[in-house]
C-alpha cells in the first residue's frame, strides 16, 4: 500500500508539473485541443465507447480468458500488447488481477468475495468496488495464488512500476489533447475498470438477470444489454462463464453473443491464438439432448400429452415418443404442430432442470 501512495504521489507531482509547463509554453490546448472543442461530440461518442471497449476487451482475452482460466492460449505479441495498453489505461498488473479473480471464483457471493453485490449491496461493489479490490491484494491467500504466478521481466516490471504506465498516458493525453481534456480523458481512463468492468460486470451481472447453469453463487446473464454487453467484450453473459469457467466462449444460448470470442476465432485464423476449450450452444444442446428420454418418461405433462396425440393421430404412445426420440437425435423428421409444441416443451423442460441441476 505504501508503494502505491508513493507512486500516486509522484504522478500527482508529475501531473501538477506538466500544467504550469504547458501554461508556461503557451500550450494549455495541447496539439489539437482546440480542434476537439469544435468537435467534442463526436470525439465524446467514439472515445467513450471505444477506448473502454478495447480496454475491457484486452483485460477479458489477456488477463481473464487467458491467464485465469486457460481456455485459450494468446500469441505473445497479442498478448504483450494487450498487457501494456490495460498498464497504460487502468495500472492493472496480470499477478493481481488474476490472482484475485481466481481468489473470486473460490469465495464467489460469500463473506470473502472481495466484490458480491449480495454481500455487500450493489451501490457498494459499484462505487466503492475499487477499494475492495485494492484490499483484496494484501489478503494471504490472494498473496499465495499470486506467488504461483510465472511471468516474464516486462510482466514483472509493470507489477513493480503500476503507476509509471497511466501517469506516461496522462502527460501524452495533457500534451495531445491540452490541460482540459487531457485531464478529462486521464480521469476516465481511471474510471474505466471501476465502472466497467467491477460495475458492470460484478455487480450487475451478480444481480440481476437469468441463468443457463445452476451454480452455488448468483452470477447472471445479462447479455440481452446488447450495447452494453459489447463494450464489456461479452462479459455479461456471467452465469454462463460461472457455469463453465474454463471456457473461453460465454455464449452457451443461440440468442447470446460474445464479441470476445469472434474475436479469438479471428486471432485463431491468423495464427495469433489458440483455442483449447470453448463450450457453445451446440454443446449446451448435445448436454440437454442426454436427457431427453428421462423427460418423456418420468414428466407427467409429457407424458400425457404423448398418450392424448396419439389418440388424435389414431397410432400408439411409443410410436409418438420414437418420433420425437428420432427428432432429437438428428434424424429428419417432419413434426406435426401438436407434435413440435410437445418437443418445445420438453426443451423448455431440459433447459429448467440443467439451470437448476435437477435429474430430468
């Protein structure tokens, strides 16, 4: 903690210090601060949303999809690349943000999660999330999951030096942009990971929302925030990546999307990444697919249904169910419409039981 009031301490001065030069020099409006005051709409619309998707997409491939859960492997330029603009933006190092991630996962929404808005209320983990976070670094065992960690010597310069990253992005934003929207820039920089990532993501999206997977904890999906959801880099499709961490696709539904993971299929394309597990919504299906034949002989509506079309089709219960056993298991068949709404039905059922981890 000590280091870092050092380190704030000296980008304070660094700071303060480039404003009485630029004054000094006459360059209060930097190299094309005038020209944004022409146009600050436009560049409040595209770096607004913009800046914090990049941001927030490099933290989810590098820091989440990658070095906390392993489902993907990012080629080293990619990823050094990823890890100097997050030092540059946010001063987030990979040794603290994995391993408090991970510390995360293991006390998901109990008393040691260092951001549950069940816990702790969701005003709190929204605006006071950061604190929580900074905390959570000197808590022993964050300390040991982060000991494990391996890195390279860039890896452990930025740990070492957090602050020299933003503190060089703010004198180029002062210098670019001049003192008064190179401030207002330097300051959302900061605010980037608070409102974005630990709002956005661990307060609202263990909130609020649906789940796929049942899980101990109260992660939620919240994707359908479609504008949202794409800054974010798919990331409130929450439940979905609680359900199954490892994967680095949360896309588990047809209806979902996951910006982050079309962009690994990319990088994949180029040779720039590796995927080594994705769970997607044909997998979702194939998993609710085994339990099928449990649903159409042990759920009574169903079973009923089955017994009330086959009178209507003058055939037999078994003929109905092979029927709609045949459907299921990828053979072209062609269902009547009484016949489809009992197959929608059993789907609804299968997706109910998997989210709440019933046996059929």
């Amino acid at each position: 903690m000590k280091a870092i009031l050092k380190q704030f301490a000296i980008y304070g001065g660094l700071y303060l210090m480039t404003i009485w030069l630029l004054n000094y020099f006459d360059l209060s409006s930097g190299f094309i601060g005038s020209f944004i005051s022409q146009h600050y709409f436009i560049f409040f619309i595209l770096y607004f949303i913009f800046i914090p998707h990049i941001t927030i997409t490099a933290m989810s491939l590098s820091f989440h999809r990658y070095h906390t859960h392993q489902g993907v492997i990012l080629g080293k330029g990619v990823d050094t690349l990823m890890q100097l603009w997050l030092w540059f933006i946010t001063s987030m190092s990979k040794f603290d943000w994995v391993s408090i991630h991970r510390y995360h996962h293991q006390h998901s929404d109990t008393e040691k999660d260092p951001h549950s808005p069940v816990v702790k209320g969701l005003a709190h983990v929204f605006f006071l999330g950061t604190l929580d976070y900074t905390k959570a670094k000197e808590v022993p065992e964050v300390i040991s999951l982060r000991n494990k960690i391996k890195g390279n010597k860039l890896e452990y310069f930025i740990y070492e030096h957090q602050m020299l990253g933003p503190t060089m992005m703010t004198l180029f934003s002062l210098l670019t942009f001049g003192i008064l929207w190179g401030s207002i820039i330097s300051l959302f920089n900061f605010l980037i990971s608070p409102l974005f990532a630990v709002g956005g993501v661990n307060a609202l999206a263990h909130w609020w929302g649906y789940k796929n997977h049942s899980s101990k904890d109260n992660s939620r999906n919240i994707g359908f925030l479609f504008p949202l959801n794409f800054i974010l880099c798919g990331e409130l499709d929450h439940n979905n990546h609680h359900g199954h961490q490892r994967s680095c696709s949360f896309r588990h539904r047809w209806f979902e999307f996951d910006i982050g993971y079309f962009y690994l299929k990319v990088l994949e394309k180029f040779k720039m990444s590796k995927i080594l597990y994705a769970y997607t919504p044909k997998t979702l299906k194939e998993e609710i697919k085994k339990h099928y034949k449990d649903i159409m002989e042990k759920d009574y509506r169903i079973k009923k249904k089955c017994e009330q079309l086959a009178l209507e089709f003058n055939t037999s219960t078994s003929e109905i169910q092979k029927k709609i056993a045949l459907y299921f298991e990828g053979k072209k068949v062609n269902l009547e419409g009484p016949l489809k709404e009992v197959v929608d039905e059993i789907y609804r059922t299968l997706r109910a039981n998997y989210r709440l981890n019933l046996s059929y």
